[in-house]
C-alpha cells in the first residue's frame, strides 16, 4: 500500500515536471536569441570573407521569421536533433552526451565531500550551542557565502599546487602523461575502479581533488547552517526528549532519531545547491581546465553558437527539473506523510 502511494505520488510529480519542461524550451530559444551580436558576422569574419554572410545566415536558419524558426527548433528536437555546432562541426548533442560525464563526476565529488563534513558539523554544532565547534560551524558558513567559486579555485591552486606542491597542475580530468582507463561510464574515478587500476584512480583523484573542493566550499556553508538549525528545533521536542530518558544511545539518537526528521529542510536546501551548482560548474570548469559542458558552454557564449548554447541551457534545465523531481520524491521515502497529503 505504502509502495503504490509512492508511485502515485511520483507519477503527479513527473506530470507537474512536463509543463516546467516545455517552458523551459521556449526561454532557451528567445534567451539565445536575444544575444547581441550577429554570429554570421562572427564567422564570415574568421575566414576573412563577408560575401559567405548570407550563405552562413541561411545555414543557421537565421535569415527565417522568428516563428518558424521556432517551429524547426522544436521539430529538430522531437527528433532528438539538438543541432550542429559551427565551432567544432559536430553535433551537439554528442559533444553534450561526451562532456557530461565529467561535469556529473566534478558534482557529485563536490556534493559528497560536502554532505560528509557538514552533515556531522551540523549536528555536532547544534548539540554544543557557544562552543567552538559551533563558532567553526559559523565562520564556514560565512566563508562559503563571501567566497566566490573562481577565487576559491584560484587560491586553492595557488596554495596546494605553486606554493606547496601537494596538487597536480590544474591540466584537466587526468594527467597528461597517463593514459586513461577504459571509458565505461565516463566517469574516470569510476572507471579506474572498474578497471581495478588503482594507480589511475589515484591519479585521478587528485586531479579531481582541487575542484571538487572548491565546489565543497560552496555547499559547505547552508548545508552546515539549515543542519545546525534543523537539529536544534528537533532536539528540543517531545519525543527526543522522551527517547532520551528511556536511554537510547547519544549516536542513535542524534543520527536516527533526530536527524531522520531535521532531514527535510536539509533535503529541500541540498536540492537548492544542487541546481545552483549547475551554474558554479562554467567558472569552476574554466579555472581547472575541466572539459565538461560548463567550458563548453561559455566557449559557445564567446563564439556566438547558437546551437551548443541553446544546447547546454536545455539539457541543464532538464537536469534542474529531475533534480527539484527527484527531491519531491525523496520527500515522500523520508516522511510519509507528504505524499498522502500531496
């Protein structure tokens, strides 16, 4: 009964995801076609012949009404065409499917560590109010929202790799004089594993260390915030204070009993940080050379490609819907209750 409800409550949830994603469709093509600039000026002028102005307008379909413009947008999409790029000459949606492993690697490093050392910080700050764990919990918190992402990775890089020399050239997702393991999933760290090549995976762990790290720093600070502030109104109910005087163990306590119902609010805060690092990948991947859709996105902005732009802004709010789909989701495993009253 409990399994069908959950399904129920997944199905309305992924129809309610449908119109968000048929807007987001229609905000990626007028936002790149709002762009200034003319891009068949932009490359007639790289191969020094403005004659070719028309011929390269009509290529891109930019010399047709804004209509049916859109119409061929949308009809190149239902056929899964997410059009050619004019800087590289390949489709963009292979040179998307290629690149997104290692965007999705960067993430998912960069949200683990974080959840790892904020989740424990939280807790630990919420059970000693005043202390200096709590006085830590709050100058991280600070910290990570004053630092920008691409200053936080300039100053890592400048720190650990030119002033000590514990981290690998900021040269990509592997060194340059290895060769990569195998791709199966796309994931180097992942791969190496697969491979049972542990000299790769170290190899690319540290690459992967310093970006990662920098991500981190900035989910550090709410996810260490909302669970400190989670924890605190959950420690102080009822039923914590009866469990506590039928003498359950302090870790049980804390990490079944109370955090299991603060996870709410640090679940709605971790799905926030998730679609805001979407945004942080394109700065984080240009200061660390990392070749994922971010760098491949910002490349598209300075050439005037339409196609890799409006690419990129799809696929990534594709992306932020299944993520905000996925939290509604975890709502309902974490606390019945949602799903019923949904």
């Amino acid at each position: 009964m409990a399994s069908a409800s959950l399904w129920r409550y997944a199905a309305r949830r992924v129809l309610l995801a449908l119109p968000a994603l048929a807007g987001v469709v229609v905000v990626t093509f007028v936002i790149t076609r709002m762009l200034p600039g003319d891009p068949a000026l932009y490359y007639a002028g790289q191969v020094d012949s403005f004659a070719s102005v028309d011929e390269i307008r009509h290529r891109m379909g930019l010399d047709r009404p804004l209509p049916l413009q859109f119409v061929a947008y949308v009809d190149d999409l239902a056929h899964g065409d997410l059009g050619q790029s004019l800087s590289t000459g390949q489709p963009v949606g292979r040179e998307l499917i290629q690149r997104l492993p290692a965007s999705f690697e960067l993430m998912a490093s960069a949200l683990s560590l974080a959840l790892l050392i904020a989740v424990p910080l939280g807790v630990m700050a919420a059970t000693r109010p005043g202390s200096w764990i709590d006085h830590a919990c709050r100058l991280i918190g600070t910290a990570g929202v004053s630092l920008p992402t691409f200053f936080t990775g300039l100053l890592l890089i400048y720190v650990f790799y030119y002033v000590a020399g514990w981290a690998p050239a900021p040269v990509g997702r592997f060194p340059s004089f290895m060769r990569p393991p195998p791709s199966i999933t796309g994931m180097i760290l992942i791969d190496s594993l697969l491979a049972g090549d542990l000299d790769k995976f170290q190899a690319a762990l540290g690459q992967i260390a310093l970006p990662a790290l920098t991500m981190a720093l900035f989910a550090l600070a709410p996810l260490t915030r909302m669970t400190r502030a989670a924890m605190l109104g959950v420690l102080s109910s009822d039923f914590v204070r009866q469990a506590r005087a039928n003498g359950a163990p302090r870790l049980h306590l804390l990490f079944v009993t109370a955090l299991r119902n603060g996870l709410l609010p640090v679940v709605t805060t971790l799905g926030m940080i998730a679609s805001s690092m979407l945004g942080a990948n394109v700065l984080v991947e240009r200061v660390f050379a990392w070749p994922g859709v971010g760098s491949y996105a910002l490349d598209a902005m300075v050439s005037l490609d339409y196609a890799p732009l409006q690419g990129f802004v799809l696929v990534m709010s594709v992306v932020y819907v299944l993520i905000n789909l996925g939290i509604d989701i975890l709502y309902g495993v974490i606390d019945p209750r949602v799903r019923f009253e949904a």
